[in-house]
C-alpha cells in the first residue's frame, strides 16, 4: 500500500465522535477523507458524558483541545453513596493533586458538544467532506482500495476505510459478524434545568448512588445551568439492543427501597430517552484488509466506566500515530493500531461488565463494596486509576 498521499481519500463510515476524531486524525497526517454517516444530519444523541485525563490528551492531539475544554464543566470530584442508607462509600478529589497526578482535568460535558467540538475542527479543515444521508451497505476492496456501497445506490471510492458506524456497525457486520450480548440493563438518561434540580444535589461532582440491581447518576452540565440524570436497572423483561423513548412509570417502578434524597432523581425529568443496552465480547482482529474498525464498531463496551467516547478519541490518535510512525504505509500502520489498542480496549470492555456488577451488589456483596473503598486514601484511588488514565499519544503505541 502506498506511502505516499494518494489522490483518493481515506473513507470513514459514520459522523459521530469516533468518526470525526478520525477524520482529525488522518488529515493530521496530509490524508483527504470522506465521511459517509447515514443520518440527514450531523448530530449526537444523549445527554452528558464523563470526561477522563486521557480525552483531554487526545482532544489536544487532535488540535481541538482549547473548543473542548470550553464547553466541558470542571468537577471537584468523583462520589459515590449507597442508595438505600445513604452512606458515602467513596470519594475522589479530582482537584490539583489529580491533574499534577495524570497531567490533564476530569470534567463533565454534554455529549453534543463534544460532538460539536470535533465538528468545527473538521469544518475548518479543508481536507473533509462530509456526505450525510449516506448509510453503508456493502465494502468491496481491490489492489488499489476500497469501494462502499451504501443504501442509497452510490458508490464511494477510497484507498482505505475506517469502520467508525457505531455499536450497530455495517462494516463490523460484514467482516465480523459476531452477535451483540444485550445485557439486560436499561439506562434513563434525561437533562434537567438547574432551576429544577434538587438544591441538596447540586454538586459539582460526578456523582453515583449505587443499588440493588440499580443506580443513580447525576452531575452538572452548560457551566451548572443543567444537570445530566441517569439511571440504570435490572429489567424483569427480555430486551432487545434498542433507544427508544421512556416511561416514567418505568422508572419509578423499579426504585422501591431506594433512599428519599437519590429517588428525587426519578421523579425529575419530564421526558426520559431509554436505551436497552448491550456491548460485544471483545475480539482479536479489527482489520480486514485496507478496512479496520475503530470506536463502538470495534469495541461496543456498557457504560460503567464512563469510557466508550474516550476510548474511540483514543483509537483515532493511536490510528494517526501508526501512520505516521509507518509513512503512511496503511497495511503496516492498521497492524501497529490493531496491535496498540486490542487488549487495552477490552480491558475496558471486561472491566466494565464487571464494575456493573460491583455497582449494582446486593446482600452481603453491597457491604463487602461498601467496605472496600470507604476511607481509601485518594493516591490509591489514583494508582488504580494509573492504567486508564494514564493514556498519552506519547505512550498510545505499543512495541
């Protein structure tokens, strides 16, 4: 494959932030790229999302870091209570002391503007175009690239692809094939004025009330103007992987027990979207020739650890990082990328079944997790975290 620029872009399926960020990522490296998402319009779902040290270094790597920054809110820590007793099971500052620790902030921000962030990075660029109402169907490759069909009868021509479609990828379906793990867990998430939101609960902080097969997650958001609310249960049905719209019956039929100040959250939003979820085992291969998967189509992982978004920003730095390190040899650099983010990619997908687990314990298990953390000195909440965040582009690349 070629080590020069060549006159076809690279193809990258799917405009959300792991398309985007690579996009960023192969125009930081002289690429023109082609971004095929399926929507009529750009544009992210959802409500807020949790932001770790390793995002900000990849939003800086991707030379949108101060857009980011601005719109993110600035927590003073992680905390997490007992839903039933309200006791306070763990604390971490995540003041001066956590940003000398992993050189960057831990924030808070709604999932659009990180979107939006990676948008206007790629709207300055004049190495993008975006094709919107564009949904893949089909790849085929030849010597000489790759060629997508997608659903409206066009054709796209590219030297290489990157398969960034999401959870419910098109191109993880061709070359894969594998089947999702619906978990049975159902999250509310929903977005709250302040004006709305309890007093006693404004902090700034990312806070969780953990549960009997449950959970509660608030934090603030647009400067502390609103307040992201999610919630997690167990469901008594058999769920199909879907987002649709909530009921709030819904949610308040599944939170007997819990204490009066976390059940406030429940009867907050007036409307509540509700995601069925699922992840995939995690696999061994992501490229397929001149095609490589990369974020939720490469490693769809539960929500426990507030790290799927991290982890696409992650992949499009590291995707960018072989290039250059392979000049831009795209066989050579898909196996360095590969290589580079297989196993820690699934360390958060494993870790996050299993810290759901620990959320949501119960008996004997609910006091053990109690036991655990209570007390614990922030330094070792910070050595355990050292894995996670500390992610750099200057480490991203593994020998």
């Amino acid at each position: 494959m070629s080590r020069t620029h060549p006159s076809q872009p690279v193809l990258v399926a799917g405009g959300g932030i792991g398309g985007l960020a690579a996009a960023l990522a192969l125009t930081r490296q002289g690429h023109h790229v082609k971004v095929l998402e399926q929507s009529p319009q750009l544009g992210e779902i959802g409500a807020g999302i949790q932001l770790g040290p390793n995002a900000f270094a990849a939003f800086d790597a991707l030379g949108i870091g101060p857009k980011a920054r601005a719109r993110a809110v600035y927590t003073d820590g992680m905390v997490m209570h007992d839903a039933l007793d309200e006791t306070r099971v763990g604390h971490i500052p995540t003041g001066e002391a956590f940003r000398t620790r992993f050189g960057n902030p831990y924030a808070v921000i709604h999932r659009a503007d990180v979107h939006l962030s990676l948008l206007e990075g790629a709207q300055a660029s004049e190495r993008i175009e975006v094709l919107t109402s564009s949904s893949v169907q089909r790849v085929e490759q030849d010597d000489e690239g790759v060629t997508v069909h997608d659903a409206q009868g066009r054709t796209h021509r590219g030297v290489a692809l990157i398969g960034a479609d999401g959870v419910k990828s098109a191109v993880r379906r061709q070359y894969v094939g594998d089947e999702a793990r619906v978990s049975g867990h159902v999250v509310y998430r929903a977005v709250v004025d302040k004006k709305d939101f309890p007093a006693d609960l404004q902090w700034n902080a990312a806070s969780i009330w953990v549960g009997p097969d449950c959970h509660l997650v608030h934090y603030p958001l647009r400067g502390g103007e609103q307040y992201n609310v999610v919630v997690t249960f167990h469901s008594r049905d058999k769920e199909e992987w879907s987002v649709r719209e909530g009921s709030r019956e819904e949610v308040q039929s599944y939170f007997e027990g819990i204490c009066p100040r976390a059940r406030q959250l429940i009867d907050l939003p007036r409307d509540w979207k509700r995601w069925a979820t699922a992840d995939r085992d995690p696999i061994s291969r992501w490229t397929y020739g001149r095609a490589t998967l990369l974020g939720d189509a490469a490693h769809p992982t539960l929500q426990y650890l507030a790290q799927g978004a991290c982890m696409a920003l992650e992949d499009a730095v590291t995707l960018g990082e072989a290039l250059r390190v392979h000049g831009n040899r795209f066989d050579q650099a898909f196996e360095l990328y590969q290589h580079s983010r297989i196993a820690r990619t699934a360390r958060i997908v494993l870790s996050a079944r299993e810290m759901g687990r620990i959320f949501h314990a119960k008996g004997v298990e609910r006091l053990v997790r109690n036991d655990l953390w209570k007390g614990r000195a922030p330094e070792r909440f910070y050595d355990a975290m050292e894995w996670l965040y500390g992610w750099k582009v200057e480490n991203c690349l593994k020998d």
